[in-house]
C-alpha cells in the first residue's frame, strides 16, 4: 500500500503510519484508558498512555493491558514538575501539613462543601512526590514501552536511562526557553504545546510558538500540540515545522474515552470561551471546563498553593463529588478547540477523518498552486 503523504520522518523513527499521537492525559487515568490508547495505535498512530496521577502498581497494570490489545508501539506521559515543594507520597501527612499551614484554604473547601450540600469524603492513593514519581518511571523502564513522555518539567535525568533500553523521549513545553531547556536535556522530540491546549497551558499561542520553537531546537524535531483536531489543524501544525501533532481535547469525546458522560456533554455543548485557565484544581495554570468551583476560586482572594498541595487540597472535594455524582463541580479540562467538537465518534473514526480530510487539504493546496 502506498504510504500517506502525511507520513513523516517521525514515522519511520517510530514504526507508525501517521504522525498524529493521542496525547497523554492524566486526570486519574479517565482520560486516556488502554482502550483507548490501543485504538489509536491500532489505527496506525501513537497512543499515549497518560499516568500522573497514578501510582507506580497502576502504571504497570496499565501498559500490560493496552499490551494484551495491540501489539503496535505506545507510550506513557507522566508529569516531571520542575518545581515542586517538599513532598512525600503520604497523603495523611500532606493533608495535616495544609490543615496546619493554611488554615484559609481549608476554609474555603469546607465552605464549598456546605454550599453544595455534599458529604465529606477523604480521598485515597499516594501523593505525586518525588519519589512516587521515581517509582513510575521505574516501571516505564522496565517494561521498556516504546516513548516516555515528560509533561511540566525536566527530563534530564530520565533520557540516558531510556536510552539505554532504547526507548525514545519527548518533552513537551509552553515556551521557547522550556523547549531549549528540553533539547539540551537530550529529548528525541520537543512537544510544542499552545495555549489554546488543554490541561495545564503556557501564555503563548500556537502560531507564534511552534515555528519559533522548531527554529530554536532544530536539528531536534518537533511535535505540535493544542486546538489540533481535524485535517485543517494537522496541516497547519505541519505548515508551522512540526513533523507531527499531539492531540488531546478531540479524544476526549472518543466512544473509548472514560471520562464522565457530564464532561463530555459539557464539551459537546461548549464554545471556545468556555474553557478557562484557572489553577484553582492543581495550583499550576490549566484549562479546564468553567464551572461553580472554578468561578468560586476566582472570586476568592486566595493564593494558590504550590505543586502538590493544591491538587492535595482539592482531591477530597473531587472525591467528595464523585460520590454525590456531581462531576459537574470535577475539572474538566479541554482545549479551545472543544468549541469545535460536536459528537462522540470511535478513536479510529476521529483518527482516520483527521488523516483523510488533511490529505484532502493538501490536495486542495497543490490544486491551487497549479491553476
Ligand atoms: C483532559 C486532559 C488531561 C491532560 N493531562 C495531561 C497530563 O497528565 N500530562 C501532560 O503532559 N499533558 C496533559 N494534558 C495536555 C495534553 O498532553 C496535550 O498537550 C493537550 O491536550 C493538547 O491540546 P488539545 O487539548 O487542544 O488537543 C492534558 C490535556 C487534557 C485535555
């Protein structure tokens, strides 16, 4: 068969067809399941399995079981802060830390109980710390998966270990000095993420990002990444210099995604404006689906707290919801391009009309140029 044209040098590096990834996203492993994951690899892309969140056992259950659905390469995402305080995985100790320091704080979510009516909840599992993230990359090396990919921080110390077990990494930034950082870490790829992406975000959008990000890396390849979700976004994130995309919000509303049914009406419903940067559910800028909690928090004059004690803060309110089943008042992150989305549709199906409508457009551009 003959290949795409959309098939790029990073294709061949990788042993994929089309140089479009499910980007990895963590949100409590909802967002990216190994079903998932497996459909996109199986539709010749790369799948991403996103595991911040979780701990070192579950990463390892995880890449198992998309293994035991394809027997294409994937990867796993795990956030790397490149500043965070001092923590440890005990989500007891962290929890009475914030109840000494920042009584404030506490306050605040008790009130947001109340004003919901839910039942308090105590939220289980380790806290990301240091050393809970050394355990899961750990398990990334030795299961040998065939991409490590860094969110938020530093990969330095990770890349000549993955080298060594011959796997590839990819660090992804909001910014030209995050992606020289990374380059001279020795990453593979750099991920250029814009700010109309979501999850946690950067200031800088994709047009004036990505081609200066590709110039101040080069040789180093780059991946492109936000508001990327049909053929018109894939070209124009290859127009820019990028020699593939990672996409995140349009698998969202994938039939394999997890996320809550609430989330992805929410994005079905949503516009471009709808989705705001707010830190109130980690402390670090996001993007996420606006809601009650969100309008709360920026109506407070409350600091953030750093990386994780915020996200320490609000699990037990997360948790608390979960349980009275308002996911309405749960983060929802999405991109700007969640404006765009309107139906739920099977990975392969957003895969391959991604593939087949930039085929089209680049057709339509060559067609242009010879009139
Ligand atoms: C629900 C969700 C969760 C995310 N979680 C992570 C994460 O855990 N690690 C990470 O590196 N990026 C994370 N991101 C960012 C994505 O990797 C990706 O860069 C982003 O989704 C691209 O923009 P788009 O959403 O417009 O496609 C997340 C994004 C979303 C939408």
């Amino acid at each position: 068969m003959a290949k795409s044209v959309l098939h790029t040098s990073l294709c061949d590096d990788l042993g994929i067809e089309y140089p479009i990834f499910l980007a990895g996203m963590g949100v409590k492993g909802r967002a990216t399941p190994p079903g998932l994951v497996a459909a996109v690899s199986n539709a010749g892309g790369m799948g991403i399995l996103g595991c911040s969140w979780l701990d070192a056992d579950e990463v390892r259950r995880r890449i198992r079981a998309v293994r035991n659905l394809t027997d294409k390469p994937f990867g796993v995402d795990l956030l790397l802060p490149a500043s965070m305080v001092d923590a440890t995985p005990d989500r007891v100790e962290m929890r009475a830390r914030i109840e000494r320091d920042f009584p404030k704080h506490v306050a605040f979510v008790r009130a947001l109980m109340d004003k919901f009516g839910l039942t308090p909840v105590t939220a289980k599992g380790g806290v990301m710390s240091p050393e809970f993230i050394r355990a899961q990359v750990d398990v990334c090396l030795e299961e040998r998966i065939a991409v490590f990919a860094a969110g938020l921080g530093d990969p330095s110390w990770v890349v000549p270990m993955a080298h060594q077990v011959g796997m590839k990494v990819m660090g992804l930034v909001g910014s030209v000095r995050g992606a020289e950082r990374q380059a001279k870490s020795g990453v593979d790829y750099v991920i250029a993420q814009g700010y109309e992406a979501g999850g946690h975000t950067g200031k800088i959008a994709n047009f004036p990002l990505i081609p200066t990000v590709v110039d101040a890396v080069a040789p180093v390849p780059v991946v492109a990444a936000g508001a990327i979700a049909d053929g018109r976004t894939l070209v124009a994130g290859l127009a820019l210099g990028a020699v593939g995309v990672w996409v995140g919000t349009a698998f969202l509303l994938a039939e394999e995604s997890n996320i809550y049914p609430v989330h992805q009406e929410e994005i079905i419903r949503g516009n471009a404006e709808d989705f705001v940067v707010t830190r109130a559910y980690t402390g670090k800028t996001a993007r996420d689906f606006d809601n009650a909690v969100i309008q709360a928090w920026e109506t407070s004059d409350l600091k953030p707290l750093p990386m994780p004690l915020q996200g320490v803060l609000m699990d037990d309110f997360v948790a608390a919801a979960d349980a009275a089943g308002r996911a309405d008042l749960i983060n929802n992150p999405v991109g700007q391009i969640g404006g765009m989305l309107k139906r739920r549709r099977p990975a392969r199906e957003i895969m391959m009309s991604m593939v087949e409508e930039a085929e089209g457009v680049l057709d339509r551009l060559a067609a242009v140029r010879r009139k």
